[in-house]
C-alpha cells in the first residue's frame, strides 16, 4: 500500500503540484480514507519528501541504464533528455518551483543529490565526447560540467522563463542544442544535426 501512495502521490503532485494537493485528493483518488496515508507518512511534509526521493530514485536508475548502453556522448544526452521529461510529466505545474517556496529544505537536499548524480553523468558524458573526437579537447571539464547544472536548473526557473512564453520541452530542446554547440567539433555538429532532423 506505501508503494501506491507513493506512486499516486507522484503523479498528482507533478500534474497539479505540491501545494496544490492535499492529503484528503490523494485518499479521494486511491478511494481509501486519510487514516491510511497517515498510517505509512506522519504528515505531508514527510510524503513529499518520500515522493521527492522515489522519482529522483527512478530517474537516477534510468539514467545509469541509459548510460550503460554505451552510445555516443550526444545521443546519450538526448535520450536522457527524452527519459527525464517523460518521467517529470513534461512539469505541467511547476512542481521545482513549489518544492523550493514550500518545502525548501526537501529542496536542497534534493538539489545537493542532483548535482552529484549530475557532476558524475556530465563530467563522464564530455570525458567520452572528448575522447571519440565529438567534443573540442581543449575544453574545461569541470566548468562545463557545472554550467550545464546550472542551465538545466536554470531553465525550471518560472520567472525568467514563464510557462506561457517558454513550454517545457522547448526550453530543454534548445538548452541542450546551445549547450552541445559550444562544447562540438565539426565531427560533433555533424552528429548533433543528424539528431536534429530526425
């Protein structure tokens, strides 16, 4: 039963966001009573960090099996693009920006596994880019790295790029294309432009 909860939780809380929904929505849409959610999660506090825990857990495994598949470095970040947003519901209510205003310590512990989940993905992604000759060699890892941390988090930021000018998916499109095209060489751009056609 935790298992749905959290499971039922995690999809109401990305479609309609944190604040949003109660305790009392989730017992509605499991059709159980509230005393049963309590049994497993004190408050709602203690759920949204399971919640939080749950999907960054999914996300990490999907994104090491990605990983594992070995392909080239630029593929590889477009499927991890394409996984995560499928698995974030392409964030219809801004759910990062209610997990900082309302529950900013589940925030930053969640910021702090994401950048080390990330440092380790990224800095192993332009290692390999470097080495197959589709990134430039004379490029700073570690900054390239954190940068790119920096935009991808960046880019969740809701009032400096508002829902209604920016989607979601095109924010993480054109993110990661200017990202690769300051980090490619010509054999890179030639990739890069392959996936961009298809």
């Amino acid at each position: 039963m935790k298992e749905k909860i959290l499971l039922k939780s995690i999809d109401l809380f990305l479609t309609l966001g944190f604040k949003s929904v109660t305790m009392d929505d989730i017992a509605a849409e499991m059709h159980i009573s509230k005393k049963t959610i309590y049994t497993h999660f004190k408050n709602k506090t203690q759920l949204v960090e399971a919640t939080s825990l749950m999907l960054f857990n999914t996300i990490s495994e999907g994104i090491d099996a990605i990983c594992a598949l070995h392909k080239n470095p630029i593929e590889e970040l477009y499927e991890i693009k394409k996984y995560v947003m499928m698995h974030l519901k392409n964030e219809k209510s801004s759910p990062q920006y209610q997990l900082s205003k309302y529950y900013p310590e589940i925030n930053a512990m969640l910021k702090k596994k994401q950048f080390n989940l990330m440092q380790d993905c990224v800095i192993d992604n332009i290692e390999k880019g470097i080495d197959q000759g589709l990134y430039r060699t004379n490029l700073n890892v570690d900054f390239v790295s954190r940068i790119y941390f920096l935009g991808i988090t960046g880019i969740k930021d809701e009032s400096i790029f508002p829902f209604e000018l920016f989607s979601r998916r095109e924010l993480m499109d054109s993110f990661l294309e200017y990202h690769l095209r300051g980090i490619i060489t010509s054999k890179g751009l030639k990739t890069l432009n392959q996936l961009l056609i298809n």
